[in-house]
C-alpha cells in the first residue's frame, strides 16, 4: 500500500492480491487480512483508513482511465514497436506510469521504460524524443496539464527510464520501489531479455517472485529496419549535448509553472541513480 500510495494510485481486492509482496495470495486471503489491518474497501478500492479522502480523487482517475487507456496503450505498444524497428540498438521497451498502473488520463503523457546497448543512452533518448515530436503533430488537439504542455504539439510518448545492458547485471537498485517499477511496467518489445535481467538481480525477483512470469508473457521482438552499424557508440555523445540542451529548454518553460518544477523534481529523485543528465 505504500508503494501505490506514493504513486497516487489504488487498486481493486483482486488485483491488490495478485501483485502482492512475497506473492500472489487469493482475493479471499486478502479480504480476510484487511480485519487486521489499517485498511478498508471503499469505491471498490483498497485503501488505508488514514488516507481514505483521496477514495474519490483516485477513484475519478480510474474512472478517467477505462475510458482513455484502450486507444492510447494501442498508439504507445504500436509506437514502441516501431522505435525498436527504426533503432536496433534498443533492447527493450515498456510501458510504465500512469497507463500501465491504472489511473491514465488524457492529459498525461505516456511514459516508456527502454534497455539499450551500452554506449546508446542518450541515443535513445535522443530517438524517442524525435519519432516522439512527430506522432506528436498527430495529437495536436489533445488535452494538456502544466506538466504535458508544449510550444508546437503536447508531450505524448516519453522516456521515463532509460538503462544501458550493462547497467541491468546487476542493477544498482533492487529495492522494492525499483522491483514494482518492473512488475507494473508493461513489455511491448524484449520480453525475454527482460527475463535473464529479472533472473540476474535475485533481489528485485524476491520482492515480486510473479515479477517473471509477468515479464515473460508479453514483449515479442520486432526485426530491425536498420543495421545497429548505422548507430556507433561515439554518436552517444553529441546526442547527449543535444539531449540536455532541449531537456533545460523544457525546464526553462516552466519557470511559471510550480506544480510542473514539482513534479519534474520528484520523478527524478524516483529515477536515481538512473536519472538522464544528473552531473
């Protein structure tokens, strides 16, 4: 619960059971703890007694989400598909965040997670933000909050984890917020590289032991368009300056907006040591 309350979201009795720390228990079990504990099922959630006042903010969120979440988790699996076959240096793709947990509006964008060869990070970054400026233009009436807003077209697709493969064995965190970061994420391409990853870092599996059998059952791969030859490591440079240069831009834009400075910060301090351009 405290996982998902630092996400903002909650979930249903039978799917609260089934992502369970340790392991799956049976929707039953489940009910029958809640007599022992700090917590209550209310609009069909499970949440804490001290923090049931959010109940109707969460639950209009998911409300928002069963009507929103179908047309884009099409648009993001086609879109990650398509950013393996273009750039064959990418390992994996996911879709995490709001669209993956449950509580996806149309205002929000839609955050990826990408593994990527080593010496490609900000590559990929570099990538996803281009093939993203262009669905983008497709999207051009979508809504926008402080956070999604943007000069010619609304944020859509967006990196929110970017790895290189060496950074997966082992992972540097394996803690229980990094394990259902993967747990809740879902694989659109490398559904088996993700699998030797959650085999290679016992801890992250020993947090979530379904994590594998999540991760596996989804994430088929795609033939690559392009030789990984067209993509040398020493591009990874020039691609980070760019990278960074366009990232302060946006930061810069909103020097008005708190509440988006806010976000911005606390998403990154939930990526470290992964955050892109941390000096």
């Amino acid at each position: 619960m405290a996982l998902l309350e630092r996400r903002g979201y909650a979930l249903s009795p039978a799917r609260l059971a089934a992502v369970c720390l340790g392991g799956p228990v049976s929707p039953g079990q489940l009910l029958a703890a809640l007599d022992d504990r700090e917590l209550i099922v209310q609009s069909g959630l499970v949440l804490r007694r001290a923090g049931r006042e959010a109940a109707d903010a969460i639950r209009l969120r998911q409300a928002a989400h069963q009507a929103a979440a179908p047309g884009y988790l099409d648009e993001a699996e086609a879109f990650g598909r398509s950013l393996a076959r273009w750039f064959p240096f990418l390992l994996s793709v996911s879709i995490a965040g709001s669209l993956a947990s449950g509580g996806f509006r149309e205002s929000d964008d839609v955050d990826l997670n990408l593994v990527v060869d080593d010496g490609h990070r900000h590559l990929a970054y570099v990538a996803l933000n281009l093939l993203g400026i262009a669905h983008a233009l497709r999207h051009r009436g979508k809504p926008v909050d402080a956070h999604t807003s943007r000069p010619i077209a609304p944020r859509v697709m967006t990196a929110n984890l970017v790895l290189e493969r060496s950074q997966c064995f082992p992972l540097a965190r394996q803690d229980e917020d990094m394990a259902y970061e993967l747990l809740a994420s879902r694989t659109v391409v490398g559904g088996a590289f993700l699998t030797t990853v959650v085999a290679a870092n016992p801890g992250i599996a020993g947090h979530f032991p379904q994590l594998s059998d999540t991760v596996s059952a989804s994430g088929r791969e795609v033939p690559a368009r392009l030789p990984r030859a067209f993509f040398p490591a020493f591009l990874d440079h020039p691609a980070r300056a760019l990278g960074k240069a366009a990232w302060k831009y946006m930061q810069w834009t909103r020097r008005n907006r708190p509440e988006a400075i806010a976000r911005v910060a606390f998403v990154r301090s939930t990526m470290r040591p992964y955050a892109l351009f941390d000096d």
